[in-house]
C-alpha cells in the first residue's frame, strides 16, 4: 500500500483509480449513496405527510444541519488524528443502527415524528465526523493535484445514484410507504463498512490516541486561526456562508413547493428530484476536468453568477417542464462550486491539518443553513412556498453580484 500511495501522491496524472483504497473506499460511498437518495426522498416526504407542514420540514433540516455544523470540528480533530478507517467504520455503524431501528419502529408502528428528529441528529453528527475523516484522508492517498478530482468523483458518484434513486424512491413511497427506503440505507452502511474494514488504512501514518478536551480546544482553535489568517479562504468561507442561507431557505421548502404549486405526486417529487441530480452529475463531471492551476476565482464568480441566473425561472413559472430543466441546469453549478471549492480548501491546507481545517470552514459555512431552513418553511406556511423561492433568488442573485469585485477572491489562484 505504501508504494501506491507515494506514486499516486507522485503524479497527479496517475488515474485515481489506481490507488486500491481509495477504488475501495469509492466503491463503499457509491453504495451509501444510494440509500441515502433512497432516505432523502423518503424521510422528508414522510415528515410532510405526518404533519403537512413546510415548518416540520425545515426544522427536519435544521435538526439534520445544526449537528452536521458543530460537529465539523470535531470530525476534524478526529480526522487528523485518529485511525481514519476505524473512525469512518464507527460512524457508518451507528448510522446503520439509527436506520435499521427506524425500520423496526416503523413496522412495529411506533415510529414517530421525535424519534425520527432524535435519530435524524445522530446520522448529521456520524456524517460530520465521517467527512473529517473523508477530508484528512483524499490528500493523504491521492495528493493535493488530486483533492477536487477526487471530490469531483464522488459527487458524480452521488449525484448518478441522485438521478436513478429518488424516481424509484417516489415510487416506493407512494405504493408501500417508508420502509423500502430505510431498510435498504441501512443494509447500504453495512456495505460500506465491509469496503472500509477491506482497506490496507486511510492514515495517519501514526494514528494517536483519542485526544483530551484541551486537545480538541487546541486542534479547534488552529483551525480557526488558519481560517482567519488566510484571507482568501476566509473570504470564500463567509461567502459559502451567505450563499448556504439563502440556498437552504429554498431548499428546505422544494418539496412543499412542487406540491403546493404545482400539484406533484410524491412519485412526480423523484422525478423531478432525479432528473435535478443529472445536473449535479455533470456539474462535478466538469469540475474534476478543469486544471488545478486555473484561476480559482474567477471560475467560482463566474459559476455563482450562472447558478443565481438559472433558478430565477423557478420563481415565475407555474409548469414542471420549464421549472425542471433550469433546477438543473443551477444543480450542476452547485456542484461544480462544491466540488471546486473543498478541493481548493484540501490543496492549500497543510496536509496534516486539513481535517482541522476543513472542519472549521464547514462550521462557518454550513452554520447558516438552519435559520435558512427555519425561515423558509415559516415563509412558506405564513405566506405560500413561492415566497421563500423568490427570496431566496433575490439574495443568492445579489451575492453573487457582490463575488467578483471582492479583490482577494478575483485574485486567489491556488
């Protein structure tokens, strides 16, 4: 394994794929991803119908969102200084638990709304302290050349997954309800942790100990001072953050918002959702082929610009037909900003802080997802989903704006 991971790391040519951890660790991802389409589409939509009520939803995603922030940091303490593969093992463990309880509760007809809201903030805490590992763990096999077209990679990976899933899962849930979804996404964290346990290790070459409270404060406030003395990715991090508020404020209002304004099944739900995901697909597609050393800053201003742009139809149009194929067409510059913007962050990094780092970056930016989400289903039932859609816009749109005329991004080329 150790020859592997030098020549990978060596030349940033080499195909990924030729690093058999990283194939393996691919393969294990691929395999979560397709339950988690499968639970995205459900859980909501099960949510929804238990309380008919855009609020229940965002407050479904602020309970998923609000962990995954504040636990960042401590995935990425966790990342950089435990063994990564045990570490990523253990999180998948507790989340096949968490889905496979849901599972039994629901056939046993004692699931509920707090139960659901319980376990959905024990899978965002896993998920964070997994992509602490995720983080410390690309740079270390591929190389920093390699950091955003190995994301780019993955997000194609989900974003496929994304396509196929949510129609079937639509479907499911329409015929025989939930429990498909959540029994598969359970058996899917088991299959990624048979790929993890199969690995020769993710790193580091010597793994610590778990660390002390003052560990952990230390490791937190490095990443801080990393974050605010590099200029750039404070910059691109407030940024996110802004972009992360008024994104979720439309997102978490989605679901309402086809079926409110447009009278959508919950099968027409997964179609929309799994044709909006070829976007995604094509959007990381196209990221994991730009050259590593063209401007940053300038691809990102000109990606946030066209995002903004294409969702503003979706404020107007009341047809599925017109509003699907811009959703799409904005899905595939989010996720070529996603793609770019964390592999930038894992390339300028000092690769045994990127965990640290990272994790810090996702606290700020993803911090703001949750008011986001709480205002827009507040909107959304006070005053109708279409408002929180066209506030959303507006405030992307002016962001956006604003991107290219802030210097030290225009000028950022690493």
């Amino acid at each position: 394994m150790g020859c592997v991971v030098v020549a990978d790391r060596a030349s940033p040519r080499l195909s990924l794929f030729a690093n058999r951890s990283f194939v393996l660790f691919y393969l294990g991802q691929t395999c979560s991803y397709v339950g988690d389409g499968l639970r995205l589409i459900a859980i909501p939509l099960l949510v929804y119908k238990l309380t008919g009520s855009a609020q229940s939803l965002g407050f479904t995603y602020a309970l998923e969102l609000l962990p995954f922030s504040l636990f960042s940091v401590l995935g990425g303490s966790f990342g950089d200084r435990l063994d990564r593969r045990r570490l990523m093992i253990g999180c998948d463990a507790v989340r096949f638990l968490v889905l496979a309880a849901f599972a039994v509760a629901y056939v046993t007809h004692a699931l509920t709304i707090g139960m659901l809201y319980g376990g959905i903030a024990l899978i965002a805490v896993c998920a964070a302290i997994f992509l602490g590992g995720q983080s410390s763990t690309i740079p270390y096999l591929l190389g920093r050349d390699n950091t955003t077209k190995a994301m780019a990679a993955l997000i194609a990976a989900e974003q496929i997954s994304m396509t196929i899933v949510p129609p079937i899962g639509g479907a499911l849930f329409a015929l025989v309800g939930p429990l498909p979804a959540l029994a598969i996404n359970a058996a899917t964290y088991g299959l990624s942790q048979l790929s993890l346990a199969a690995t020769d290790g993710f790193g580091p070459d010597q793994p610590g100990r778990l660390p002390s409270l003052r560990e952990i404060w230390y490791d937190v406030r490095l990443g801080f001072t990393f974050v605010f003395g590099d200029k750039a990715l404070l910059a691109v991090t407030l940024c996110s953050s802004c972009f992360n508020f008024f994104g979720f404020m439309a997102g978490a209002v989605f679901i309402p918002f086809l079926k409110r304004e447009f009278a959508a099944s919950d099968a027409t739900v997964g179609w929309t959702l799994g044709i909006g995901a070829i976007g995604m697909a094509l959007g990381s597609y196209v990221a994991g082929r730009v050259p590593a050393n063209w401007p940053f800053g300038r691809m990102m201003s000109i990606a946030y610009i066209l995002d903004a742009l294409f969702f503003v139809p979706a404020v107007f149009t009341h047809r599925l037909d017109v509003l699907i194929p811009f959703v799409t067409l904005a899905n595939a510059c989010v996720a070529f900003e996603i793609a770019t913007l964390v592999g930038w962050r894992m390339r300028i990094a000092p690769e045994e802080q990127v965990g640290r780092i990272s994790g810090v970056a996702r606290m700020i930016s993803v911090g703001t997802t949750v008011p986001g989400a709480i205002l827009g289903g507040h909107l959304a039932d006070a005053f109708g989903a279409r408002l929180p859609i066209a506030v959303s816009t507006a405030g992307y749109l002016a962001i956006a704006l604003v991107y290219p005329f802030i210097g030290v991004l225009r000028r950022e080329r690493r």
